[in-house]
C-alpha cells in the first residue's frame, strides 16, 4: 500500500474514538483534514482490521447507491475491533452481528423484511398521526412552561417526546418507555461512562461485549412477551405486524423478530432525540438563527434538515465490497471495509457554504444523516414530521432562548449527540 494512501495515524484514532465525538472538534477536524488531503484513504491500525475512510459527499452517495457492490451484512455493520469481531462471531456460530435489523442486511432479505413496516412510516400514514402527535408536543410545550424558565431540554423535552410517539406507534404502553430510554442509552451510548450500563471507561473487549450482551438480552427479553401477547391480540400497532410478519409464507424467526423489535424501538426515537436538542442548541449558539426562524415560520422545515445535518446522530455505517473495483481512482478489493463517514459528508465544503455554521434558511440541504439508496431510513418522514410540529407549537411561544451552562455531546463514533443541554428562556 502506498504511503500517500495510508492515513496518519492520529488522524485516524480521532474518526474511530468514540471521545473525538464527544468534544465534536476532533472528530470533524479530522474529517477536515482528511476532505482536504485524503478523501478516500486507509486506515491502518493495531488492533483493527483495515478500512478506507470514505469523507466526501459524492462518494458516500455513489457507495450506497451501489448496495449490491458495498454490502452492509457481509462484515461487522458497525465499527469493531478484531477482538470484538471474533467475540461475536464465537458467540453467533459465525455471524459478525449480534442483531439481525435492516441495518444488517442485503437483498434479497432486506427489502422482504422492509416491506414488512414500510406502509406505517410513509408520508400518507402518517398523516393520520398528527393530531395525536401534535398533543404529545403540547404536553411537552406545556412541561418546559412550567419548568420556570430554566431546564435541561435533552432530559426534559428532547429525550422523552420522540420516544412517547415511537412507543406509541410501537405498542410499548407508557409505564415502560423509562425502561425503553434506558436500555436505548445502554445500547448506544456503550463508549460513554455517564450512559453505559457499568458506568466504566476505558473496559477491556470482553467486559465491554458482556455488557452489551445483556443489554440486548434485556430487550429481547421484553420484547419476547409483547410479541406473545400480539400474536394471541393482535392490535392497530407495529408489534402485531412484527409478532405475525411473515416472509416468504414463513413467519419471521424469534432472533429476527427481536431484533426488528429493537431498531425500531432505539432508532426510533434516540436520533430524533438529538436532532431536535441540536436544534435547540443550534439556536443558542446562533441567535440569528432564533431570530429568523421566529420572524418566518415557514423556515421551520430548514431548521428541521439543518438540525439534522448539523449533528448528524449516525456517525457511520460499514461497507464491504463484493467485487473489485475503484473510487476516486483508488483500487478497492473485493471484501475491503469502508467507513461512510456521515458527518464529514455533511460538512463538505463542496456541497455546504460555510459548513459548520447552522443555517435554517440553508437551500438546497442535500444532506445525507437518512443514508441513500435501499437502506434510506424507514422513520425519516415520521422524524421530520414530529421535529415541526415541536417547533410549530413551541417557536411562537418562546421569546427568548440561550444557554444557561455548558452543552455536552454523548461519546460515540456510532451514534450521538447532546446528552446535556442546559437552557434558559422566556414564554411569551
């Protein structure tokens, strides 16, 4: 491998280690760095197996575009270590996954198995949703007033809102959405001391891999008595398609039920969570911003993708050629890994005027935080559509809005974003 192709090696520490997202400026300085001077390059450290960083726009676009040359099941669909890799695979009878979601598949499964959801999350079903919806964003309009002009909004509105819509959608009755956050940050937020269930930093593989272990157990466990209640009761809900799905005249098996169970019940709710705290913080750290957006509503649906491009939840996804080929003039081999890095493609010079700065009036926003392709987000109608309505019924409330102590991000290079966001505001 030429020299000119290999990243340096600080630079590509920073893009796998989950504290670089944490303080945000590493990470995306790396990806600055990288846009400027390696776009397409390897990465080659102890410990892992070696990957093409893929940092620019076009080329995560091309790539997963192409799902037939990049697959996402063939490797680990998230980053890990060679020890992790073989921890999961000792314990799966060969499978480098632990779930098996849409994430993780290919054709022909993945689109028999999106299909199986897909009618909830289209823009015609949802619709019938926003009365319903619209009075869970009162309720937390309502929650913030009475707060007394201070609050976390990531604890008290961000967390909670988007995951009362999922859970609802899903099935899951009210009194176990705490449970549900819980495990969801258990699940995510593994890199983070302050979210992970030992509260450790710095665990060795297997003690990290235990940990996770039991936390997805956890939510199969729960999610194994929905499915028999569903499949005795069937209801109007996501968990009595999931308990009685079937594919291919067969119903879906046990590990893939649970595991379908639980990419709805996280991504549904913990990505939306963070965009809109991004947007929040967006609007403290830029008060043009607040001020447009309050001055013209009709800016709310730029401040929902610009919220979104800005924190961008997914960091990335794996992908692992099937075939030889080339990109940006670079030979990749067949079963070589590449990291779509999401956050770097949304702060490409190319595509964004001024990148880094939150701009609700920003158009086109062509980012790419839903993915592209086959594997484009289920829920991303469902997320912009509860982010607006938020907006909708909160903006022309709130005279004022800053920060009232230091913001913190969650430490993951898979998925993440505020965690901590203390606000002060006034009610008009």
């Amino acid at each position: 491998m030429t020299a000119d192709i290999v990243i340096p090696k600080d630079i590509a520490t920073a893009v796998i280690a989950p504290a670089a997202y944490a303080e945000d400026a590493p990470a995306l300085e790396a990806f600055r760095w990288l846009r400027a001077n390696n776009p397409l390059g390897r990465a080659e450290l102890d410990g892992v197996y070696p990957f093409w960083v893929v940092s620019k726009h076009a080329d995560i676009l091309e790539i997963s575009r192409q799902n037939d040359l990049f697959h996402s099941g063939d490797m680990p669909t998230t980053f890990t270590t060679i020890e992790g890799d073989r921890y999961v695979r000792e314990r799966t009878g060969g499978s480098p996954h632990l779930l098996r979601t849409l994430v993780q598949m290919d054709a022909p499964d993945h689109p028999k198995y999106r299909l199986l959801t897909q009618s909830w999350f289209l823009p015609q079903n949802i619709r019938g949703l926003e009365d319903r919806i619209r009075g869970i964003a009162r309720a937390h309009v309502e929650h913030m007033a009475s707060l007394g002009g201070e609050c976390d909004f990531v604890r008290d509105v961000a967390l909670t809102y988007p995951l009362r819509v999922i859970m609802e959608i899903l099935g899951v009755p009210p009194e176990d959405e705490p449970r549900m956050l819980k495990l969801t940050q258990e699940l995510f937020g593994a890199g983070d001391p302050e979210l992970n269930r030992s509260g450790a930093e710095g665990r060795d593989n297997d003690a990290a891999m235990l940990e996770l272990q039991a936390v997805i157990a956890d939510f199969f466990m729960y999610f194994k008595q929905l499915t028999d209640d569903r499949k005795a009761n069937p209801r109007n809900d996501v968990a009595s398609v999931i308990a009685n799905g079937q594919i291919n005249g067969e119903p879906i098996n046990d590990f893939e039920a649970m595991s379908y169970y639980v990419i709805v019940a996280t991504a549904g709710h913990d990505t939306t969570s963070s965009s809109t705290a991004g947007a929040v913080w967006g609007m403290c750290q830029y008060p043009e911003a607040f001020a447009k957006v309050k001055a013209d509503p009709s800016l709310i649906p730029g401040l929902v993708d610009e919220s979104i491009r800005w924190i961008t939840p997914v960091k990335h996804f794996m992908r692992s050629a099937t075939a030889d080929t080339e990109l940006r003039g670079r030979k990749i081999s067949k079963g070589d890994w590449l990291w779509l890095a999401y956050p770097s493609g949304n702060r490409d010079e190319e595509v964004f005027e001024d990148p880094d700065a939150f701009r609700p009036e920003r158009t086109p926003n062509r980012h790419l935080a839903f993915g592209y392709g086959a594997h484009l987000c289920l829920g991303q109608h469902l997320a912009k559509m509860e982010m607006r309505i938020l907006w909708e019924e909160l903006l022309p409330r709130l005279k004022s809005l800053e920060f009232a102590g230091e913001p913190a991000r969650s430490a993951g290079a898979f998925v993440g974003g505020p965690k901590r966001l203390p606000i002060r505001y006034q009610f008009a």
